[in-house]
C-alpha cells in the first residue's frame, strides 16, 4: 500500500486508521509506505510517529519531486505482491481496498481502478469546473484505455504489472501510466465515491492540467508510434505551407520581389521552420544538426519535385483521359493538389524517418519487426 504526501498532516492519523481497520476486518496485513515530499507541514515526522504504533513505513524525499515518482519510489520500497496506490486525503474510501485487492489475489484482474464513473461510483459535489476538467481529461484518454476512469489515483495491481515496464515518473497520473504500459491482461473496475479532502489543499493546478496534456501525447507516442509521429508531422507540413504563402506575399508585395525568387525564399523559410519543428517536436532528435537540416533540405525538394509531377500528370493525362476538360484554374486543379500533397506528405514523412532522422527511429521499427516475427 502506497501513499504519496505532501502537506497532509492533518489527514494521516484517520487514513492509518481506517486503512488498517479496513484491512484486519478482511484478514489483509497491509504495509503502509508513505512517500513524503519533505513537506512543510510537518507530515513526514507525524508519519514516523505513526510508524511506531502501526505498520507504517516512510520514505523521507528532499523535496517536492511530484505524485507519479512519488508513487514509482513507494513501488520500489513496498515489499507486499498486490499494491495498492491512494491519496491521503481520504477522497478515497479506505473501506474499498479488500474488495478491490480480492479481484487480483483472485486472479479476476491484475489491475483494479477505484472508479468514479461506473455505475454505484460518484463525485462529492464538485464544482462545475473541476467536473469540467476531469471529464475533458477522461476523453483525452479515451484512445489509450477502455477504463471508465482512466484518471483515478486509487488503483490495485500486481506487483508484475509494473515490474519492468518502461514507466515515465512524470507527471501526476500514474495509474494512466501503468493501464498503458504495464504487463497485464485484465483490468477490472470498482465503484468508489470519492469524497471531498477532508483537510489541506489540492495540489493540482494549472501547470498539472498542461503537464497532463504532454503526458497523454507521450502516451499515444507509446502506443503509436507511427500515427502520432505521421500527425504530427502533417501539422507542422499545414504550419509550413501557411508560412510559405505568408513570406512569398511579403517578398513580393513588401519588397517587389520577382515571384519566383519569393516563392523560393518562401520554400527556404518553411522547410527550415519545419525541421525545426520535426526535430524538436516529432523525432525527438539529439542528433547533429547540420547534416540532419541537408538531408531535410533534399526530401522537401524531392518531395516538392514529386508533387510537380504528380499534379502535371493528373491535370495533363489523367483528366483528359477521364474526359474532363476544364481550365486549370478550376476546382480540379485545387482538387489534384490535395492528392498531390496527400502523397508527398507520405513520401516526406517516411524519407525523414527512414533517413533524416533514422537514429531516432531506429529503436521503433526494431520493436515493429520484432512484434511480427
Ligand atoms: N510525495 C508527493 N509529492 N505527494 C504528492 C505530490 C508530490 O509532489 N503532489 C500531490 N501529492 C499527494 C497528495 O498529498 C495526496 O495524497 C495525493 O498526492 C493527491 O493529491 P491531491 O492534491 O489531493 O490531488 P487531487 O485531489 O487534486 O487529485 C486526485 O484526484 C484525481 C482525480 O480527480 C489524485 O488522486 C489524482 O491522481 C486523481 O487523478
Ligand atoms: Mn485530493
């Protein structure tokens, strides 16, 4: 049993209690870990009191290192098979954790979720923002799990789930973490109600909600690899052509330049801003960068080749040949440039993987062939 704090003195004397009532009724001898964060309040020294009188443990951290790898240290302390994870706050009924913990020693599940949005589970009135917020976060999550409350930081799991895993302790949801990159096959869920904090404040602030949307990235990263890196890829190429037609328009209208040598300078422009982009952002890439920003250079230009051809030969041979002979300012036109950039943002996106960027992918395609064999 792991319980992660920060400012929670007030709270631990009714948690232990209730947790270790809970347990004994149920024939459970749990140990409670806590993981204190140096907190101001004085939590870590009333834990140590505690200990003394119950089945306490307390891991002492230098300061405020955050929830998740508060959470991933209390995994590595605790020594029981089944861990349970809860806040100290008493938001989560202590009561739960025999029913939950049953559906693992069982083998119904190895992962149990303490779940508000399951039939018999609730919310203690909650304001109409924060409900706001935790159903807009669920949905964010919707791809990456079925569990109904993907969010809920009382879970149960098999000490196995984690047990090498590749878990990133950043971040404040580590019960997301583990449902999308434990070792597992059953995940099952358990109606919770979860009450208001009975003292102290909430630590989750705004910084937590744009931390929260990085690590669900991260996450479909991890799932998919190649879709989430094709997507975002694609938004940098929508980001590029916007940049493209802007300095193209300023060349020649700000400073009379002779279109063509705009439309070029405006080709220079967004290819750099899009490897930027795409190192940073969708590859991740630490390596050097000047051979890396040539090797773009010459795919934006092969890919920029191809959609010349691609569009001379839908205008020229294919819509003849479909019997379609409007001018070449027509919605066919706009139409066939579409398909062209379909194909070349295809061929772009697996030339800079495959190539540019082929040390930061290398590690994913390894993993794909071994998956096939
Ligand atoms: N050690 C440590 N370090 N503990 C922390 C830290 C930290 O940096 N930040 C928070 N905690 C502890 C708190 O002391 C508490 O026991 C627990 O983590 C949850 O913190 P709260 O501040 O009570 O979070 P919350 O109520 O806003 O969020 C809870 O409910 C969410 C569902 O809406 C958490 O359980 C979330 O995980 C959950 O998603
Ligand atoms: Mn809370």
């Amino acid at each position: 049993m792991i319980v992660p704090t920060y400012n929670e003195r007030d709270n631990l004397d009714e948690l232990v209690r209730r947790v270790i009532d809970a347990c004994k009724g149920n024939g459970l001898d749990a140990e409670i870990v806590i993981v204190d964060d140096n907190s101001p309040d004085g939590t870590g020294a009333r834990a140590e009191e505690l200990a003394k009188d119950y089945p306490v443990r307390v891991v002492h951290r230098t300061g405020k290192l955050g929830l998740s790898s508060a959470v991933l240290e209390g995994v590595k302390t605790a020594r029981d098979s089944v861990i349970v994870v809860m806040d100290a706050d008493l938001s989560h009924p202590p009561e739960k954790i025999p029913e939950m913990v049953a559906k693992i020693t069982s083998g119904e599940a190895q992962i149990v979720i303490g779940s508000r949005y399951i039939p018999g589970g609730g919310v203690e009135n909650w304001p109409v923002r924060r409900r706001f917020v935790s159903k807009i976060a669920t949905l964010l999550a919707r791809g990456l799990t079925k569990v109904k409350d993907p969010m809920s930081g009382f879970l149960a799991f098999q000490r196995s789930v984690v047990d090498g895993a590749p878990l990133n302790p950043v971040g404040y949801k580590v019960g997301l973490e583990i449902l999308v990159k434990g070792n597992y096959s059953k995940v099952a869920e358990v109606p919770i109600h979860f009450a208001n904090r009975k003292a102290g404040k909430s630590k989750l602030g705004g910084t937590e909600v744009m931390k929260y949307v990085d690590h669900v990235i991260m996450l479909y990263e991890h799932r998919k690899p190649w879709l989430s890196r094709y997507l975002k890829f694609s938004v940098i190429g929508g980001i590029g052509a916007l940049i493209n037609t802007a300095v193209l328009w300023i060349a020649k209208e700000g400073f009379s330049v002779y279109y063509l040598w705009a439309a070029v300078l405006g080709f220079c422009v967004a290819s750099t801003s899009n490897y930027i982009l795409n190192r940073y952002w969708t590859f991740r890439s630490k390596s050097g960068i000047p051979g890396q920003y040539v090797q773009f250079l010459l795919v934006s230009i092969c890919g920029l080749l191809i959609n010349l051809a691609i569009l001379k030969g839908i205008v020229e041979d294919a819509m003849p040949a479909l019997g379609i002979h409007e001018d070449k300012a027509s919605i066919y036109l706009v139409v066939a440039n579409l398909i062209a950039i379909f194909v070349v943002s295809i061929f772009n996106f697996f030339a800079n993987s495959l190539w540019t960027f082929e040390a930061d992918t290398r590690h994913m395609r390894k993993r794909r062939s071994r998956r096939d064999r």
